[in-house]
C-alpha cells in the first residue's frame, strides 16, 4: 500500500504541476453553487450507476440523473416538469480520456391542451382525474426523444447529433389522490418506454431518494448524531425529476463486447450528467425565445464533491467545464479543507449538544480520495485482485461516477456502506439508489478507510449524519426510484430519521443495523 500511495501521488503531482490552473471541474449537487442555484430546472443533483437488480435484468446496467431539487409536492398549478429548452444528458467515458464517447441526450416538449383555464399542469378538461398518460385532464402533457450520440458526428440539418433510439411521454407531477389517483399503477409505471437491445428509458417525477441531514452539515455541522441513526433526513417529501436508462452492458464499454471480468480491459466506464442552455434567451411579452449554441451549465458525477471539496470562487466555473479540464482540481482534492473544518469545529463544540472531541485526520496529500474520485483505484492488496474501478488507458486525473461492469450485482447481502461495508457492489464502484454516500464520504474524508490505516478507527470509521436510509425505500424494478410523493397529503416529519414504517405494496426499503450493514429488507 505504501508503494501504491506513493506511486499514484507521484503521478498526481506531476498532472497538478503540468495542467493549467484555469478550469477546474468537479460534482455539482443540490444548489451547491451561486449560479445554479438560481436555475433550479437545470440543476442536477444526483447521479446513480449500477449493474441492475432486478430479476432477469442483472446483464443490465441502469443510470439514473435527478433535476429541478426541493420540489414541494404541492407546488401547483404550474407543478413541476422539465424545461423545454434545456438539453438534459447522461455522458459515458469508456476510453478513460475524459470525453463522453457515448452520449444519450434527452430534449423535452410540453404540449396544452386547453390554454384558456385558470389552472395548468392538470385542469377539469373531462373529470379531472388523470387515469392515464394520455388523459385529456393531463393539461400540460410532455414528450420527449432520446438521442444516442457514439463520439463526435457532425449535426444534422437541424442541428441534432447522433439518431433518436426512443420517444416517450412524461407522467404528470403527483398532484394527490383525486387527480393522480393510483399514481404508480396508472401513470409512474407506464412510462417505462424500449430502447435499442431491450433496453429501457423513463423521465418523470420521482421521490427524493437522497437521504442526508442537510441541516445539521451546514450549521457548522451540528448533528443530532454522527452515527447510523438519530438524524433528520432533511429531503424527506420532496420530489425530484428524473432521466433513467436500462442499457445491456455490452452497449456501454468500448468494444460493445462481453466482459472476461473485472480486471478486463473493457470492464469499467466513467459516467457523468449535464444540463445545458442556448447561449442567447430572449424575452419578449409572454414569450421567450432561445437561440445560439448550447452551453453547459450543470454537471454532476461523483456526489457531494463540489459542496466539500471545491472552493467557492470555482464552484460555477466547474459546472461550463469537462472531465479532460480536470487536472486542475487535484490541489483541492489531494489537500481538501473540509476535514480541517470537522476538526476544528469538533474540537471547539463537537456534533450538536457536544462534548468536544479531538479528532486526527491525515495531513499529507489525500492519494486516497484523489483515486476514489479521479484516478480510480486500481488493483492493490487492499481491495484484492478482482477490484478496480480505474479505466483501463486512463490518460489524466478526470471526476466522474466509475461503475465497472465486470462486478456482479449484489442481491444478497448489499451493504450501505458499499467497498466500506465490504460489498464491491457498491459506491464508489457506482452507486446505487441506497448506498449512504454521506457516511462513506464523510469517513473518507478523515481517513477513516483501510486506504489510511493509521486512521481508520474510530470515530473517524464511524462517523455518519445520523441518516442511513430513505424512509420512503425504493422500488425493487426499474427505474428504482420510489413513487414521488402526492401533493395533497401533509408531509411526514423528518425526525427522526429510525423511526419505522408501514409495509405498503411495492418496492424495497433498506433494513440497517448499527454498523450499517443491510440485515434485511421490508418488500412493499
């Protein structure tokens, strides 16, 4: 491990001290940065990949990217759908040179059906009950194409790259039980559209399945707890929108061949999501136009890392940059300040309601982190010698979500701790719906891995946000991501965050015990 250590910060140097210092680019989240804060339709805040659970899918790898954060679910009569004039897309890096080899690029289009109503998104156009996708009540329906774009091609006539591989239509938002009545049955559910090789697509409105105490991180990270359970999962009852792809793995790796397994040369892809604008709107009464090129204004892979890695006056220029723009961040990840701040602040009040507590974090250059979110970790004596999430002719340090295709799901026994918790399943090696990436990270960040022994004890390899499942669960089929939740129903409290549930009728809910290892789970 020590020659490892070395021979990757060696080489991480080198890029920092040959790249420019001009454009720096991590993962953007939640409104983590000034500009995107301000343009919530464009902002991405999670993306997830993993080889597919779901029974006779396993040869299947699904990638999942959420937008529009915060939704209320009783935001009406407007409700929530995506923007037609931004360019959604989920990017895969399979040559490891930080450029989206295959693209698959998703354009949206609101119809109405009736503009003279006082409402919008739903209206009383028939009985005012939404049963189905093509419900004429459905007042402000969306369609949309996909678009698979392999390399670079030129645009065509009318500016598209690439070929359209499936059309679909967007389920209205969940307004409540008398609109959108039987939601999952007769709307969430039949937008699942085909795509190329039996693969599947779905966009629409989804629960939140992020789970973390928002709150207690940033009032100077005041938790309630820093273990399993405790916490106020803040995002609980919101909705986000979501893009999903079902694509068999072969269609995803270099080759579009089988895999040997996962040291192959053709086992691991990179992946991330972006939102994009045309450069020029212009405003008109009760109108807009966009014209000019598109231009990326969001980007997010790995989660988090622009909220405790990326410093602020960087932020918004990461969100215009690419993954081969991305040797000019290492600096902020081999040196990251935010275990400095944990530390500081744990010495001075320690989690809400205190004691203080003296932590020692690692002071020299995080190789550790630099692998887990730019390099990729490569085959070591750690993680043994069918585990790596590095592509292989990687050529540079590039962030993105690193999923190798070789490692079979894991439906057994998952933990949410992922690589942590022993599951190679897991994050960083993708992520799943369910892996707490807030407990994983957190321990990441001081040291709390086997990757730093020195200081992988506690409370450095147990320190968690008091948060360690989505209470609402997930559905236990594509696009896994629970029903989202209906307007007309008050919010459930978000504290605390291990209090039980009922069992309903479909999907999956993560039983954790205090070490966060899946011990069960409750199918509903």
């Amino acid at each position: 491990m020590n020659y490892l250590s070395k021979a990757i910060g060696a080489y991480v140097a080198g890029l920092a001290l040959l790249a420019s210092m001009t454009m720096p680019a991590l993962a953007s989240s939640h409104a983590e940065a000034p500009l995107i804060s301000m343009d919530r339709y464009a902002d991405n805040t999670d993306v997830y990949a993993f080889r597919s659970t779901e029974p006779g899918r396993e040869l299947y790898a699904t990638i999942v990217a959420n937008f529009i954060p915060f939704q209320d679910p009783s935001g009406g009569p407007q409700f929530f759908r995506f923007d037609d004039t931004v360019l959604y897309a989920i990017n895969i890096d399979n040559t490891g040179d930080g450029v989206a080899d295959i693209s698959y690029e998703f354009r949206f289009t609101t119809e109405i059906v009736r503009p003279n109503t006082v409402l919008g998104h739903t209206t009383m156009n028939q009985d005012g009950v939404i049963s189905s996708l093509t419900d004429l009540d459905y007042n402000m329906p969306q369609t949309y194409t996909v678009t698979r774009v392999d390399g670079d091609p030129p645009p065509n006539q009318f500016g598209i790259r690439g070929q359209i591989v499936a059309r679909g239509r967007t389920p209205p938002s969940n307004v409540g039980p008398r609109v959108t009545p039987d939601y999952e049955a007769n709307l969430g559910s039949q937008a699942v559209y085909g795509l190329p090789n039996s693969g599947r697509v779905f966009a629409g409105q989804r629960d939140e399945g992020f789970f973390i105490d928002v709150g207690g991180i940033f009032d100077g990270f005041g938790l309630r707890s820093i273990g399993a359970t405790g916490g106020v999962d803040t995002l609980r009852g919101f909705n986000v929108n979501s893009i999903a792809i079902e694509v068999p793995v072969f269609d995803l790796n270099r080759d579009h061949a089988g895999i040997s397994g996962p040291t192959a040369k053709n086992a691991v892809i990179g992946i991330w999501s972006t939102a994009s604008r045309q450069s020029t709107r212009v405003l008109n009464p009760g109108k807009k136009n966009n014209i000019g090129p598109f231009r990326q204004v969001s980007r997010l892979g790995n989660p988090l890392v622009n909220e405790v890695v990326i410093p602020l006056e960087l932020k918004d220029i990461f969100n215009s940059s690419d993954p081969t723009e991305d040797a000019a961040a290492v600096p902020a990840i081999l040196q990251p300040e935010a275990p400095r701040l944990i530390q500081k602040i744990f010495a001075l009040y320690g989690p809400l309601g205190g004691p203080p507590i003296n932590l020692m974090i690692p002071t020299q250059d995080r190789t550790d982190l630099a692998q887990i979110f730019a390099l990729g970790i490569p085959v070591n004596p750690i993680t043994g010698p069918n585990y790596t999430t590095q592509i292989f002719g990687t050529n540079g340090p590039h962030e993105y979500l690193r999923l190798n295709l070789g490692i079979p799901p894991n439906t057994t026994n998952p933990s949410r701790l992922g690589l942590l918790g022993g599951d190679v399943a897991g994050f960083p090696n993708g992520r799943r719906v369910f892996d707490d990436v807030v407990d994983i990270e957190l321990r990441a960040l001081l040291g709390g891995t086997p990757f730093t022994p020195d200081f992988n004890k506690a409370p450095n390899n147990a320190i968690g946000d008091g948060v360690a499942a989505n209470f609402e669960g997930f559905l236990n089929r594509f696009p896994y991501l629970q029903t989202p939740n209906p307007g007309n129903t008050p919010r459930q409290p978000n504290f605390p965050a291990n209090q039980t549930r009922p069992e309903d009728d479909e999907g999956i809910l993560p039983i954790v015990d205090g070490d966060g290892k899946l011990v069960g789970r409750s199918i509903r």
